[in-house]
C-alpha cells in the first residue's frame, strides 16, 4: 500500500497533526510524518513534496497555523493530492489559516478541511487510498456503520433516559 504523508510547520501543530496519525494507525495505513516549514525550511519541505510520488506517497496532508501558506506551496510541488488542515493560532481563532489555506488561486488545489481538522483529513486521505485498495475501503464502511451503530445507541439511551425523568 503507498504511503500517507503528514508534514507540521512546527512541532506546536503535533496535537492536531495526532488526531490523523490515530486514525491512520487506526485503518493500518502506512505513513511517514515531518516537521517542514514554508518559510523556516522552504527548499527541504519544496524537496519532500517533489520526490513524494517516487518516494511511494498517495496523498499529503499540510498542517499549518497562522499564514499558513504550508499546503499550498507543498502543492505547487507536486500533483500528488494535498489536504490542508489549519490549525487554530493564538489570534484569530484559526480564522488566518483557514482562509490561507482554503482560498488557493486557480490551477493549484488544496482540499481544507475544518479548521483543526485532523482525523477528517486522516480520513480523506484513507478515502483517497482506497480507490486502489479495497480491503481499505472495507475498513473505512466498517468504520461509518460503527460510528452510525453507537449514534443509533446513544439515541435508544437518551429516548429511555427522558421518559423516566
Ligand atoms: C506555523 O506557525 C506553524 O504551522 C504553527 O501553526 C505556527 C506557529 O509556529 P510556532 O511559532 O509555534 O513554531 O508555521
């Protein structure tokens, strides 16, 4: 199976950068994670993106906070598919990183998720990789009928609970 790519611009985004890694780990996709910077460390993270095809990588997943400019100057390097996940920072709410990650000009995508939004884009990129792996895209329907067995639960539970208060 190829590869998943996680790159942080700083160790800071590992929190949010965890919630992809435990669902990753989770659907037994093979991964490699990096601290590579837009602006810190330009040519090795412009480097990663362009060898991630050789290197036997499906997609990338982009976490960056404030100007987070890390997806898309990871996607100009590469056509590979590239998700972006902004991560809230300590002034606007991650309201900056979202808009600069999402609001890529024409020609070069970047697919946003939500702000902080790691396991949707662990869970994307798993989506991605399944097209060519069907025991994957087993584990993924697996994975929706038991989120949707536990809501189906939590519901019969709070039906029981109000009717005896
Ligand atoms: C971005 O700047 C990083 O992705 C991080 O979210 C933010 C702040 O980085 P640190 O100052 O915490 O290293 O490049």
């Amino acid at each position: 199976m190829k590869k998943i790519g996680i790159i942080m611009g700083s160790k800071s985004d590992l929190p949010v950068v965890q919630k992809a890694i435990d669902v990753l780990k989770e659907l037994e996709i093979p991964y490699e994670a990096h601290i590579l910077s837009a602006h810190r460390t330009p040519v090795e993270a412009a480097d990663f993106a362009r060898s991630a095809r050789a290197n036997g990588f499906a997609a990338i997943i982009a976490f960056a906070g404030m100007a987070a400019h890390l997806a898309g100057a990871v996607a100009a390097n590469t056509t590979l598919p590239v998700i972006g996940v902004p991560c809230k920072g300590p002034v606007f709410d991650g309201m900056d990183a979202l808009l600069s990650t999402v609001q890529m000009p024409s020609g070069i995508p970047v697919a946003t998720v939500a702000v902080n939004g790691g396991a949707n884009a662990a869970l994307l990129a798993a989506e991605i990789l399944s097209v060519g792996e069907p025991d994957l895209a087993c584990r993924l329907k697996d994975r929706r009928e038991a989120a949707a067995s536990a809501i189906l639960e939590q519901d019969a539970q709070l039906e029981k609970e109000l009717r005896q208060s």
